[in-house]
C-alpha cells in the first residue's frame, strides 16, 4: 500500500472517529443543594457518576449547555453562573434570579424562568433582554430544542404538564401531562430538563421515585409529541433534584489531528 493511500486510510478512519464522537452526547446533572454536585447520567441506565464542583447550595437549579462544551450555563437560582463541565469549579457572572435555564446556539439566546414568568437575558451579562408570554404554569424545567422551548411545571397549577413556547409568536401550546402509564402522572417537582437532538426525546429529572423502587430518584425520557413518559432507571442518588443539559462534545480535536496526519505525509509524499 503506498503513502498516499495509508494516510488517506487513516484520515477517513479519523473521520470516522470524529463524527462518531460529536453524535455521543453527554447528559449534566447539577444536584440542589450540593455544591460539588455535578454529575453526568448514563441515558441507558439512568446511573449518575460523579463529576465536580457546581458552586450552587440551594434547590430549583437551573442547567444549560453554551457554544463551549467545557461550559455550562446555571442557576443557583439566585444568580448566575458558568459552570466548567469537567467540574474543576464556577463562577457567578450575575445577580439575576432564574430556576429554569434554556440555550439557544442559534441565535446567542439565554432563556429564564421564575415562578410562572419566562424571559431572555444576555448570556454574557445575565441582565434580562425582555419578558416573554408566561408559561402554563411555574415551568422550573426549561430546555430548548426543535427551534423552541420546552418547559415542564413544577408544584402548583398544571403540575407535571409539558408545554412548548415557539419565539415567532411568543406562545405557548400545551402538549399533555407527563405521564408514566395512560393514568398515572408522574407527580414530581423541581424538574431539570434537557433535550437530546440526536433521540429527538427529552429527558427529566426532579423530586420524582418510581413505584417500587423507593430512595432513588429515577431519570426519566419524555416523548416531545405525546408527554408520555418511561422511566430510564434509577440514578443511585436519594430523592433529589436539580437542572439537566444535554452537551454535544465538538470533533474539531479529532477532525484537526487527522488533517495533521494527512498533510504530513502527503508532504513527505510529494518531498521525494
């Protein structure tokens, strides 16, 4: 096999590599009341390893990626935060309050929500850009995806009910009560909530144990159309709470390292 081909061999096996890695997404957990309480969950089993510090000590935490994957965003809920995804530590970067927090890469767009109100604030600041149409209820889990927001309430009205908020009418339209049989609602609160772009389902967490399985909370896959619910599995971590972000990692490492490969040896290629 000559040169050329074998690095042309190794540059497609890269490739490979590399779209194979930005198609394994990886879902955070930031757990109330735990400051060195970030986790990632396993989306097969529901299982939580432990990750690193989050800086939060309070409940009704708030999660959400960034354009960085070693960048999430959070709320404690009293300020704001960047949350390093290889829990090495955070840092506030403002004093506005949000439970709920959704990213749109898209557009640079960070979206809030406090006890029944929904609003956009600038992702480098955290000062609020404007008030948007309220949620259907206290909507503590919000994640974006499918060119919109999903929010899931929490205690109060419409407890458990999953709704999408679509930006170019500034909307709400409710899509069902999440339900884990045709019957039974799931009755949590305090949810975290994250989208997965490449299931096209989403995922819930919050005070929530399924039956039979007392002392651990379960990780549960929402179907975005219908809200009904399956529980993943238990995540090893007694009654708890707090926001969710799902994070495609970037190949560029990957896709550069084979570009490396590649134009070395076909310099030395062409060199002799």
């Amino acid at each position: 096999m000559t040169l050329r081909i074998r690095m042309a061999v190794v540059f497609v096996a890269v490739m490979a590599a590399a779209t194979g890695y930005a198609q394994a997404g990886v879902l955070y957990f930031s757990q109330d009341h735990n400051s060195n309480g970030l986790y990632t969950l396993d989306t097969s089993t529901g299982l939580a390893t432990h990750v690193g510090l989050t800086g939060t000590v309070s409940a009704t935490l708030g999660l959400a990626p960034s354009d960085d994957p070693g960048l999430l965003y959070g709320s404690s809920p009293w300020d704001l935060l960047h949350i390093n995804s290889d829990g090495s530590g955070s840092s506030s970067f403002s004093a506005q309050a949000s439970e709920g927090s959704a990213y749109d890469s898209s557009t640079s767009t960070l979206y809030g929500s406090l006890s029944g109100d929904f609003f956009t604030l600038d992702p480098n600041t955290g000062t609020t850009i404007s008030t948007l149409a309220p949620p259907t209820g206290d909507a503590e889990g919000i994640t974006f995806g499918r060119g919109g927001v999903f929010g899931l309430n929490g205690h109060g009205s419409n407890q458990d009910q999953l709704a999408f908020y679509e930006p170019g009418t500034n909307s709400w339209s409710v899509i069902g009560t999440v339900l884990v049989s045709p019957t039974h609602a799931i009755g949590g609160d305090n949810w975290g909530l994250a989208y997965d772009p490449d299931l096209d389902v989403l995922y819930a967490l919050g005070e929530f144990v399924p039956a039979g399985m007392a002392g651990s909370t379960g990780l549960l896959q929402i179907d975005p159309d219908t809200a009904l619910a399956t529980v993943i599995g238990l995540t090893g971590l007694e009654n708890t709470s707090g926001g969710l972000a799902y994070v495609i990692p970037e190949p560029a490492t990957a896709l550069l390292l084979g570009l490396g490969i590649l134009a070395v040896g076909m310099s030395r290629r062409t060199s002799k």
